[in-house]
C-alpha cells in the first residue's frame, strides 16, 4: 500500500507540475528555470514507473493489464518531456505543448487509478482529487520559484504573487468540492455498512480524514493568505518560508486522502 501511495503520488506529480511553467514568462526567467523543473518532473516520473515495473516484473501475474498499457502511455510522456528538454534546451520552450502532455498525463492518471465509472458523484470525487493532486504541484512550483529570486533579484513580485494566487484558488475549489462530496454523497464502510459520508467523519474510521482536511485544505488556505500578504510586503524569502510550511501541510493532507483511497476505496 506504501509503494502505490508513493507511485500515484510521484506519477500525479510528474503529470501535473509542468503546467505550472505557464505562470513564467520566459522573456524574465532564465532557461535554467525551465531546465530544472522539467528534469525534476521527469525524474519523479521515472522513479514512479521504476518502482511499478519492478513490483509488476517479481509479481506472479504475467497477463496483461489495462495498467500495463496505460504505463506505455506514462513513458512515452516521459520521454515526450525529456526530448523537448533536450530539443530547446538554448531554446525557448513551448510551453503549450508540455501543458498539452500534462493533460494527457492526468487522463491516463484517472484510467490507471481512479474509478471506471463516469457517475456525476464519481466525476465529482476524481476532479477534486485532480485538484488536490494539482495544489501539491502548485505549492512545491511556489516554493522553489521563490527561491529563484536569489538567482535574479529583480524579477518582478508579480510573477510569484500569480503563483501563489493560483494556489489559493486551487486551495478554495478544493474545499468547495470537498464541502460538496461530505454533505451530499454515501460510502461504504467496511465497519459501518453503507452510510452517509458526514457520519463516517464522525466515526473512528474517519477520524484520520478530519486531519486532512484541517491540516491540508483549511490549514493551508490561512497560511496562503498569510503568503500573499508577506509578498505584499516585498518579503519574498518570508513568504518562500512559509511555503515550505505549507508544503508539508498539503503534502500530508494529499497523503491522507490518497491512503483512504487505496485502502478503503474513498476518494476526497
């Protein structure tokens, strides 16, 4: 269980964090900056699929899957970034095209992993989990482009006060939907039957997720606001900080939420 927390979150990761090189203008940043989130994107995804041939290669099933072709998909973006990488290296990135690839990548996220039915409740679940899955990529993007005004100090606030003002919109839509899939959808429990997903909250199977969302959606949106405020101030490393807090914060919240999935089939 361990091991598939860490592949859908490495692999969610990889497909999900070079969107966010839209919010760079290339024309202010040095390529370095692009060098160095692709590379990582890449790396991440790598790490993900090594892990996931090597659990597939010592298991005993030799048939193959609907997951297995889908990881062709995985690759093939992989090595998709990694040429364009290479490709405009001393060149300017398009951009569009790795957003187009990230897209691709969140699809085949959704075949690999979530459910295969296309219920309203169902889609409801998965966009809120993709957003999730994007407010940990938006927060890590955040953090290290406020680390990149060391390397130019002036790059203009406003390029990491859109950052982070695009993570707080990604916080806010998070609680919204997850607000909506409490108050108004039914789960399974293997301990309580099938009741409402208020009430399993309330028991002591749920009471993990409350630390989810306290820690890593409600939690998260006030130390934002606390962000945006401190880059306000022109306090760029300060608010770098405090991102660093919030990656943790969010970090562990998409933990939780992915554990109850893979475990107990529940996606918030």
């Amino acid at each position: 269980m361990v091991v598939q927390l860490i592949i859908i979150l490495f692999l969610g990761f990889c497909c999900s964090y070079p969107i966010f090189l839209f919010l760079t203008p290339q024309n202010k940043i040095k390529e370095n900056f692009y060098h160095f989130n692709l590379g990582l994107s890449i790396i991440i995804g790598s790490l993900a699929l090594l892990i996931n041939f090597l659990i597939r290669y010592f298991s005993l099933k030799s048939n193959v899957t609907i997951h297995q072709i889908v990881d062709y998909g995985f690759i093939s973006i992989i090595i998709l970034l990694a040429i364009i990488t290479w490709y405009y290296w001393n060149k300017k990135y398009p951009v569009l095209y790795i957003s187009i690839l990230s897209v691709i990548g969140l699809f085949l996220l959704k075949i690999n992993f979530y459910f295969e039915s296309t219920s309203f409740n169902n889609v409801i679940n998965y966009i809120s989990s993709i957003i999730g899955t994007l407010t940990l990529s938006s927060v890590l993007f955040s953090m290290i482009l406020g680390h990149w005004y060391l390397n130019i100090p002036n790059l203009p606030s406003s390029i990491i006060r859109k950052s982070v003002f695009v993570l707080n919109v990604l916080l806010i839509l998070r609680l919204i939907l997850g607000l909506i899939i409490i108050s108004t959808q039914s789960i399974h429990s293997p301990l309580y039957g099938h009741i409402k997903f208020l009430y399993f909250l309330q028991s002591f199977e749920g009471i993990i997720l409350w630390v989810g969302i306290l820690f890593g959606i409600i939690g998260a949106i006030i130390i934002n606001i606390l962000t945006i405020q401190t880059i306000k101030l022109q306090a760029i490393q300060s608010a770098t900080g405090l991102l660093y807090v919030n990656l943790v914060m969010i970090l562990m919240g998409e933990m939780i939420f992915k554990y109850y999935f893979l475990t107990k089939n529940i996606l918030l």
